[in-house]
C-alpha cells in the first residue's frame, strides 16, 4: 500500500507490536493508533525508529504508547514539518533544553522529560508539557528575546520544578488564552503587568509559594472566565474589586491565607459554577446576597454541560480543575461544566445560614463544615433538588433536621455530625441511607440510623422532667418556709425590743456585762499565763 496517505486505526481491536513494514509507507501523511484495543496501541518499549522513513506525515498521536525510550537526536528535527504531535502518557525521556519546536500543536504531558523550557517559533499555538521534569526560572523562557514573537494561546507547563518570580514582560505574551504554571515552585509577588493578558481566559497558579495581593491589573482581563490561585501564602484580603470580573465562572482561592470578611462584591458574579473560599481564615456572616448567583439557579443547557473551556485546533484543549465535592479531593476535565459548587469550609464564619441559599436551586455541591456557624439548617434547603452533597459538619448549629431534607433523590453524601442538632432524623428514602458517621456528635439526636431510640430517649427526658419539678418544688417549699421561719423569729425579737423600753434595758444591760467579764478573764489569763512563763525561766 504504498500510496497510502491517511491510516487512522483509532478505537480498534487490535492488539500486539506494531509491524516494522509500516515504516515502508513513505507516502504517509496521517497517522493515528491512539486507543487501540480499548486501551492502548503497545508501540513501546522502544521509540519507533520507522517514524525516521517517513517524509510526507503531518500529524503524529502516539499518546499512551508504552513507550519508556529516550527520544532520539534525529526526532525533534524530523518534526520540523509536523503540524500536531501528542506523545502523552509515555515514559519517553530526554533533555529539551536546546530544542526548538515547531509544530502547532504540541502534547509532551506526562512523559519524564527534563531540562529547561525548549525555544518556540511563531507557529507553536499550543504546548502542554505539564507532569514532566523541566527546571530552572520560568521568567528565562517567559523573557527570552527568541521568544518575544510568540503566537502562543495555550501554555501548560504545571506539575513540574520551575522556580523564580513570575516575569514582568508578559506583554511579548499577549495571545495566551490559558496559562497553567500549577504545582511548581515558583515565589514572589503576581506582577501588575500580568494584566498586559488581554485574551486570557483562564489562569492557574495553584501549589505555589506566590505571596503578596491579587493586583487590582487583572480587571483588565475582561475575558478571564477562571481564576485558581489555591494553595499559595497569600495572606490579604479578597479584593473587592473581584465583583467587576463579570466573565469569571470559577473561582478558586482555597488554601491560602486570606483573611476579613467574603465581599459582598462576588455576589456580582451571576456566571460563577464554582466558589471555593475553603481553608482559609475568613470571619464574618455569610453574605445572603449569593441567592444572585443566577447561574447556580438556572439549570445548565446540555450543549453547555460539557467542558466550557475547548478549544479546536488540530487538538483540543480541555480545562482541569481539583475541587474537594464530597469529601474527596477529585479532578474535574470534560464534565467541569456540570459541577456548581460552594466551599466556604475551614475558615472562622460565623452567624447563621442564610435561608436564602435554599434559592441556588441548581446547586450540586454545598460544604460549610468546620465555622462557627449558630442557628438553625435552613427549613427549605429541600428546594434544592440537585444538591448531591451537604457538608455543615463541625459547628454549633441547633434544632431539629428540616423534614424537606428528605426529598433530596440526589443527596449521596452528607456530613451533619459535631453539631448540636436534636429531636429524631427524619424518615425518608434517603437520611436513613446513610451511616451514623453522617449524625455524630449531636447528643439530643436520635433515630435511624443513630442507635439511640427516640422513644426511650423521650421518657427518659419526662422522667427526668418530672424529677427535676418534684426536686424543685421540695426545694422550693424548703426554702420558702425558711425564710417565713426567719422573718418571723426576726421581728419577734426585734418587735418586743422596740416597743419595751424596760426589756430593751435589760437586753443591753446584759450585753454590757458580759462584755465587762469577758474582758476581765482575759486580762486575769493573760498575768497569769505571764507569771508562769517567768517561773520557768528562772
């Protein structure tokens, strides 16, 4: 088949080692084996040395290949002329220090290359070089004069050992519309000219050591949809000028060290899915203005459900976010579209619920464990009849679990224990679903599936009711006659005293002898114990 131009086997059957003939197809211009056998195509251990034949391929997918070879010399030449190439999810090895890449797009995710960042030409459009080993200043690739004339939209170089301050000459960057530097070791301050970004669309810098304030330049990036700064020493105040961002549908800023109040401000973002303020140190009530979030009240169309951050070219390009939904740290790729989240867990708020949050009714994910929280579970949350998840564990709320909680059909995780609830759980298809784990920690609670009976628990509370009055009243009649036979002894005495003048005499006549002799059988006792005190001394 030696005119063959296009072989895409694709989602096939087949299984083994591919042929070395298929080095001989010199007319090949497509080739794609990607997920051969309902996994993946073995091409591995070694590089494919036939690709060294081919002259006319344009695209190149030999992603989860089992490859674990060093990539060769000739490779990175060979691909001057390649439009799309993904080697992901190999173990292929080699130093990219001193290679320029070429190619539109450009997938090296997950591999175990090492060295500084390559060089880029104008035609690179994406690169993904995230879970590798690339090292050194992420400002000497940023800033590198070769690079200056970049037309790069996606950069994702996360998961690795970059270090330094992010760069200030991000106006040579201006195409970015996604930008990833997640889990890396990079320090310092987010520099005003990061807003020099105009076409950004998302922005990761989450699993960081970047310390100081938001700069008030990222307003200038109008289009910025998601923002994720979690897991850095920020230690300031959420701006208030975030409620202008009227684009963002994520913001993360978990993990970090904000303090003050939530401003009132985000209540401004209708397009936020996801609100993740969690372990932080964040104080003050719960603003009841999140009921104008609209986009958590109106239900997502299924044209929109899927990842809202892709974009085509000879690839696609598919946001990722790590969120903590039931308890469970779990990344969200294609189906982020789907997930409507508040977590304000973790952090010293206070007050109580607003019932106004029963309005997010397409709320799927609600965590507000371990605050101060007082009060009541708000009685309609049973109006948000897509919650999946409810975590309020670890305050000081009180009263009764609200009867609508039970008409939760999504609700499969829910975290109530350490509070101070009370009376018996509801019965329904779905709170007896759950383990005691779910209701411990609240000592005036019972019924399934807590082992405490609601029956028993009542009788015992009469028994000890009508203890306590019994005990109450006996004291009650104690004390009351005490205090009669007090004032009655009292007046007695004093009244005969007051209205008898010769009684009254004799009374304080008494008291004055009585003083006269107390004070004489001191003085006797005193001479006498002195004069013993000298016989013994002589």
């Amino acid at each position: 088949m030696a005119s063959l131009t296009h072989l895409d086997l694709r989602w096939s059957n087949f299984s083994g080692h591919i042929p070395h003939q298929l080095g001989h197809l010199s007319n090949l211009r497509y080739l794609d084996l990607a997920d051969i056998a309902m996994s993946y195509c073995k091409i591995g251990p070694n590089f494919p040395m036939w690709l060294q034949t081919q002259r006319s391929v344009t695209n190149l997918h030999l992603s989860n290949a089992e490859i674990s070879d060093k990539a060769p010399g000739w490779f990175w030449n060979w691909t001057s002329n390649i439009v799309t190439i993904d080697l992901s999810d190999n173990q292929i090895e080699g130093d990219v220090s001193e290679i320029v890449l070429n190619s539109s797009f450009i997938n090296l995710r997950s591999n175990h290359f090492k060295g500084q960042m390559p060089q880029l030409s104008t035609n690179v459009k994406e690169l993904h070089m995230a879970n590798n080993s690339i090292f050194g200043r992420i400002s000497s690739f940023m800033c590198q004069k070769k690079n200056r004339k970049n037309q790069l939209m996606v950069l994702d170089v996360s998961n690795n050992l970059l270090t330094g301050a992010l760069p200030h000459c991000w106006k040579y960057w201006q195409s970015l519309t996604h930008l990833d530097l997640g889990s890396n070791d990079i320090s310092g301050r987010i520099p005003y000219s990061i807003g020099s970004l105009v076409a950004l669309q998302s922005l990761h810098l989450q699993n960081n050591r970047i310390s100081g304030d938001i700069p008030s330049s990222l307003k200038k990036c109008s289009n910025l949809s998601l923002i994720d700064i979690g897991e850095n020493p920020l230690s300031v105040a959420i701006p208030p000028w975030i409620g202008e961002m009227t684009s963002l549908t994520i913001l993360r800023l978990s993990s970090n060290g904000f303090k003050g109040h939530i401003p009132l401000q985000i209540c401004q973002l209708s397009s936020l899915i996801v609100l993740d303020l969690a372990n932080n140190s964040l104080w003050g009530h719960i603003p009841n203005c999140l009921k104008n979030i609209s986009a958590m009240t109106i239900p997502t169309p299924k044209l929109e459900a899927q990842n809202p951050y892709s974009i085509l070219y000879r690839g696609t390009y598919v946001e990722n976010l790590k969120l903590v939904p039931k308890g469970v740290e779990l990344e969200y790729e294609e189906n982020l579209g789907f997930v409507k989240i508040i977590d304000l867990s973790s952090n010293n708020l206070s007050g109580s619920i607003p019932s106004e949050i029963s309005i997010l009714s397409e709320l799927c994910f609600l965590n507000l464990s371990r605050n101060q929280l007082i009060g009541k579970i708000p009685e309609k949350i049973g109006i948000m009849k897509k919650l999946e998840s409810i975590d309020l564990s670890q305050n000081h709320l009180s009263g009764g679990i609200p009867l609508s909680l039970s008409s939760l059909t999504f609700l499969s995780h829910l975290n109530l224990s350490y509070n101070n609830l009370s009376g018996k759980i509801p019965l329904g298809t779905q709170l007896q679903t759950f383990d005691a784990l779910s209701y411990i920690g609240n000592p005036q609670l019972c019924g399934n599936p807590l082992p405490r009976n609601c029956t028993i628990m009542e009788e015992s509370q009469n028994r000890t009711s009508i203890g306590k009055t019994e005990e109450d009243s006996n004291n009650s009649n104690f004390y009351i006659g005490m205090g009669v036979g007090f004032a009655v002894g009292f007046w007695a005495v004093c009244g005969v005293l007051f209205f008898n003048r010769t009684w009254r005499h004799a009374y304080f006549r008494f008291f004055d002898d009585m003083k006269d002799w107390v004070y004489v059988t001191t003085v006797l006792n005193e001479n006498w114990l002195l004069e013993k005190l000298r016989s013994c001394h002589l």
